[in-house]
C-alpha cells in the first residue's frame, strides 16, 4: 500500500473555484486533504534538530484501493526487494522513487492497445 500511496500522490486532484471533483479513476478512491502538526515540540525527549513543529497542508490525492503486492511488483520491476517475501504480500523496503517508477510502468502495461 505504502508504494501506491506514494505513486499515487501524483495523480493529485486539482479544482479551480467551486468546479466539483472528478470522480476517482477506476481503482482508486479520493482521499481529500487537510492540515496537520508534523515535527515535535522542543522539550521532547530524544528530539533531533530537524524535526521543528510546522504545519503541512495536503492536497486532496488519489489512493488505490489495493495495495501492490510483491507478485505483481516483480511482474512490473522485475524484482521483489521485499524482505516478508509472499505473492500476496504487500510490497516494502522501497523508494519513493520505486514506487513512482513502478507505477509509471505498471499504466504503460495495462493501457496498452
């Protein structure tokens, strides 16, 4: 799941003014945005100097329904770095940049005509 999450935050949704939301591609549903506290507050324990309390805004996105699993990430990427190895399992131990390559190719196969 991790891996669409990230691929799929590309597909961001975009409204102008008051025009209403596309409905979500097939496979996916809409996840809308909001505000939240991300760091952690000066006086924590075990704080490191790159964690400053801010608030990040996010925009609404798309999220498959699914997650990716390893069977289908090897069919893709031809490889499975995942270390609790299973066909029905979901992928792990990737990149942002995998899981953004990985959904790249995985349109490319399936909107072939």
């Amino acid at each position: 799941m991790f891996a669409r999450i990230l691929a799929c935050a590309f597909i961001g949704l975009m409204t102008v003014g008051t025009f209403a939301a596309a409905p979500a591609p097939e496979g996916f549903v809409l996840i809308k945005g909001g505000t939240f506290d991300m760091g952690s507050p000066a006086n924590e324990d075990w704080r490191v100097n790159d964690e400053t309390l801010h608030k990040v805004k996010v925009s609404d996105f798309y999220l498959g329904k699914y997650e990716v699993t390893q069977k289908l990430y090897r069919e893709v990427m031809g490889e499975n770095p995942s270390s609790f190895k299973g066909d029905d399992l979901p992928v792990e131990n990737i990149t942002w940049l995998d899981a953004a390559r990985e959904k790249r190719r995985e349109d490319e196969i399936m909107y072939i005509p």
